[in-house]
C-alpha cells in the first residue's frame, strides 16, 4: 500500500493546524455555525441529529493492521466504542466532541491517515474494487491508478469548489465490484487488440433522487493520458453544471442534458489542449507508484481444508474467495451479525481484525461498499486460525452475499438528511429471514436500504432495495426491485405503494419465499425476477398491506 512522503505529511500537518484554528474559533463564538459549516466540511466533520460526525478516508479501501488499531484507539478513547464503515469504503465516527476533533486528525496523521476531502463539493475518497490486488479474474491492480487519482485530486485548485461532489472508482476485473457506472466517472481497466491495458471511461452515473447509469464515452483511453482526460472531463462539468439547483448539480443531469455524446465531444475539444502538456505520465511514475502495491509471492500451495467442522465448512463456503496466487484465499469478514447493526463494528473488534491482518493477513486490510472487511491475502494453511479469531471476537457470521448481509445507511437514528429509520428495518429483516432459514436457502440476494432519497445505502442497485419516506409525518417504505451494482449494472423499480415499516420484514420475507417456489434449477434470485418480471412477486409483497 502507498506510503506518505515528505509532502503528504507536511500537507495534511498543515491541514490540522489550520482547523484546529477554526475550531478554537467556533468554540469561543468567533465563527457562527453558519461560517463554521463549509470549514468542517472540507475536514470530513459533518453535524448530524445528535452530534458531529467524523468521516475518516479510507483510499480504495485499503489500510493495515496499525492503522485499523488507531481506529480503534479513537472508538474507544473519543467515542462510544465503535465505528461504522460506510459504503464509500471509508469509516465514520458517530460521536465525537467537536473539541477533540483536532487531536483525533492528528492521532489519524500519525499512522498516515486523515478526513480530508470526505465531504463537501469536490472529488471524494476514490474507490476500487476491494479484491484488487487478489482476484483470481483480476486484469489488472486497480489501486496504483486510484493512488494516482488521488494524489492528483488532493487540493486541486480548480476542482475544490465543483457544483456538486464528484466520485470516481476504478476496476480491474472481469467482475465489476467497484459499481463504475453508478460513479460521476467510472475507469474500467481493458485490454485492446493490441495487447495493451488502458481504460473504458464511464460518465454520468449516479444515484440519489434521479438515478442514473455512466454513459462510455472512450472505449480505450491509453493510461499515460489518465489525468490529461479527467481533466478534461471535470472541466466540461465545472464549466456547465447547474450551480444554480442543488438537485441538478451533478454530472449525471449534464450528460443527460447535452446527450454523452456531444459531452464527450466537449471533453475531446478540451483534451485536444491539453493532452500533450504536464498532465502526460511519465513511465517512471507509473512504475513508481505500482511499485507499493505488490502481491504475495507463492509460499505453500496448499489447498482449501476440508472440514469435517460445520460452522467452519459453511464459513468456507460463503465467506472464502479465489486468490490469483496459488494456496492463498481472500476472506470476507462480515459486519453484519444477525440483528446487528449494518456496518459497525468495535474497538475490540478493531483490535482483534488488526490482530488477525498482522499475524496471518499480510498485514493488509480492505473495507468494501458492502460495509463488510476483507482479509485479502490469508495462506489456505492458516484458515482455520483465522476462523477461530474471528469467532472469538464475535465476527464470524457465515453470510457474505446471503439477503442477510444488508446493506443499510444510518438514517433517522443519526442522519439529519433522513425521513426515515434505515437500522431498525435492517435488523428485523435480517431476524426475520434467519428465523425462516431463507437467507441461506435464497442464495446470492442483495438488499440495501436508505432512509432518504440521496441514497447512501445503494437501495437503487440492490435486488431487493428498500426506501424510507416520510408522508405526513409517518415513515412508510418502498420497495423496489431489479437493481444491480456490477457489469449488469440495473437501477431498480418501484413495485408499488410504500409499506408501513412494520410490514417491511413479513414482506421481504414473502417475495423470497415467492423466489423460492417459482425459480428454475439454481437459478439466482436477479434472473428469476429478470426472467419472470416483478409482477410475479407483487402480490407477495402486498399479501396483508
């Protein structure tokens, strides 16, 4: 993983002292809340129902064993003993005190980490598939590429105050697990006929109020010409995005406005100035920055185990993936516990992960858009200790992919942005569908919920998506039904009229069980409904509303 050089740590040092500064003054009364809001924004401090929120930034989901610690460390010395990992690959923490605020950046800062660029109008944490580096249908390492955005996106003069933020997610696999076409840019990595890597580039995807799939504008972008592109790319938004209405601010209303392909012609216009200046990659910076992002080398070829233990077969079978090297797995660490809450995870879960990454993991760490972790290089010899760490510390649910492993953003609980509760529907769903032994008979099931239209919690790419609204005064939820995050990226459809919250979980329960009774043969849930339509699962979903 990238390590900080001299000017990263003086850049992020300089960053603190100044809002440690502009803390001081809000504290004292010099800066009203209102000066004070777009400062802590540009720090990844939000002000929520209850408290301030920090939102600490995870690049491309990627950390280690000392880091997950410090993370740990500020749970428990600064907060309420946890924190929540979010579908931007990042982590927030839901309670600290505003006066601490400066001290936990510089506790974060010790170990290479910081909350710049977590909020406000500008390019956000960039993301990338959370296998990167491991899978067995990996092309090509996504993260140097996604280091490389963003240390060119860190204080861009020009792109720091866009019309709206910007995200941008890279993928190197055959599998997209990095959901580039419901990204403002999304870098897929190809190969041409020539034998030679570069990248599709997706524009115009999103989600939110008007859900929208990423356009390809360039089927081949040559990878020396990465920023040079982007460049061009946010300048056409920068110069025609609608500051004037909140809701048509992002890229997305652009394209569709100017069509992808004149915005894309806009782009080549732009490009055509600029591609062969600065912006150009050097070869040696390429090799430079991949050059911190290596795989390990095959030590033992030893195979999977096979078990006579149950829970450590099941475990296996559900929460285990293929590795590109020889006699390595990568493993899903869920933090969604039946009932839980989606997401959260510890202090000593912390430690324990960190524990487990250090002695067994290479020392490395994912955080995925599931909200979930993964151990990404585990040798097939140590599996079996790695389970048992992880039963120890409570985090061994065997569900990774299962309609159990629900996606869910904070909602009513904490968000001042929501309508609705998101963490109480989560949990009684997940009780619910364990109660009836459905989650495990239903197989690969997506389900994802949000308690307001932005859409943090992905409901509109999830099988079964499910939206919280607020009809005077009441909190009913909507179903939809059909979304998908990957290559066949779908943005779900409302089935019908919203259900009472109490009603969600039997429902949910009713339409799995629909599936059940009408798929063919080990056919999974997203093409029984692509084959049979969501008609076929309606009155299910509606049986006793």
């Amino acid at each position: 993983m990238y390590k900080y050089d001299s000017y990263d740590h003086a850049m992020v040092a300089d960053r603190i002292a100044e809002f440690r500064d502009q803390v001081t003054r809000r504290l004292d009364g010099r800066l009203t809340e209102d000066q004070f809001k777009p400062l802590r924004l540009m720090n990844g401090v939000y002000l929520q129902l209850h408290a301030y929120m920090l939102r600490v930034a995870i690049p491309y989901g990627t950390f280690n064993s000392t880091q997950m610690r410090t993370l740990a460390g500020i749970a428990r010395d600064y907060d309420r003993g946890y924190g929540h990992f979010t579908t931007r690959q990042n982590l927030q923490y839901n309670w600290p005190a505003l006066v601490d605020i400066p001290d936990i950046l510089d506790r974060l800062a010790a170990v290479e980490m910081h909350a710049i660029q977590t909020s406000g109008n500008c390019i956000r944490n960039v993301t990338a598939d959370p296998f990167a580096g491991a899978a067995a249908d990996e092309l090509e390492d996504g993260r140097p590429w996604a280091e490389i955005v963003r240390q060119w996106s860190s204080f861009h003069p020009e792109f720091t105050f866009l019309p709206r933020k910007f995200k941008i997610a890279v993928n190197g696999a055959k599998a997209d697990r990095a959901g580039i076409r419901v990204h403002d840019i999304g870098l897929q990595i190809v190969r041409n006929e020539a034998g030679k890597t570069g990248f599709e580039v997706w524009v115009g995807g999103g989600q939110g109020r008007t859900p929208r799939l990423g356009q390809l504008i360039n089927p081949f972008l040559a990878p020396e010409d990465l920023l040079s592109y982007l460049t061009a790319c946010l300048r056409v938004y920068n110069q025609h995005g609608r500051r004037d209405n909140l809701y048509k601010a992002r890229i997305k209303i652009l394209v569709e406005a100017l069509g992808a392909e004149e915005y894309g012609r806009q782009v080549e216009d732009e490009w055509a100035v600029i591609r062969d200046g600065e912006l150009k990659l050097p070869a040696e910076e390429i090799a430079r920055i991949r050059a911190f992002f290596g795989k390990p080398k095959q030590a033992d070829p030893a195979p999977v185990p096979v078990t006579e233990n149950r829970a450590f077969a099941r475990w296996l079978d559900r929460n285990r993936r293929d590795h590109a090297v020889n006699g390595l797995s990568s493993l899903v660490i869920s933090l969604k516990p039946i009932g839980g809450t989606p997401g959260d995870i510890t202090d000593a879960q912390m430690d324990a992960v960190a524990d487990l990454a250090e002695r067994y993991g290479f020392d490395e760490i994912r955080a995925t858009p599931d909200q979930n972790l993964i151990l990404p290089h585990v040798r097939n010899d140590d599996l079996e200790a790695v389970w048992n760490g992880l039963v120890e510390a409570g985090l061994a649910v065997a569900n990774a992919g299962l309609a159990t492993d629900i996606v869910a953003c904070p909602g009513l609980d904490y968000c001042n942005l929501a309508n609705a509760r998101s963490i109480p529907i989560a949990q009684a769903i997940s009780s619910l569908l364990e109660e009836k032994g459905l989650s495990e008979k239903a197989g690969d099931v997506t389900i994802k919920i949000d308690g307001c239209i932005n859409a943090c919690g992905h409901h509109h790419v999830a099988h079964i998506g499910v939206l919280g609204v607020d009809k005077r005064g009441e909190e009913f939820y909507q179903i939809t039904l059909g979304g998908a995050f990957g290559a066949d990226a779908a943005i779900g459809s409302i089935i019908g009229k919203g259900l009472a919250g109490e009603d969600v979980p039997a429902a949910i329960a009713r339409l799995l069980e629909t599936y059940l009774d009408i798929r063919a043969s080990d056919e999974r849930f997203i093409d029984t409904l692509r084959r049979v339509g969501s008609d076929a699962f309606k009155e299910a979903i509606y049986a006793d509303a």
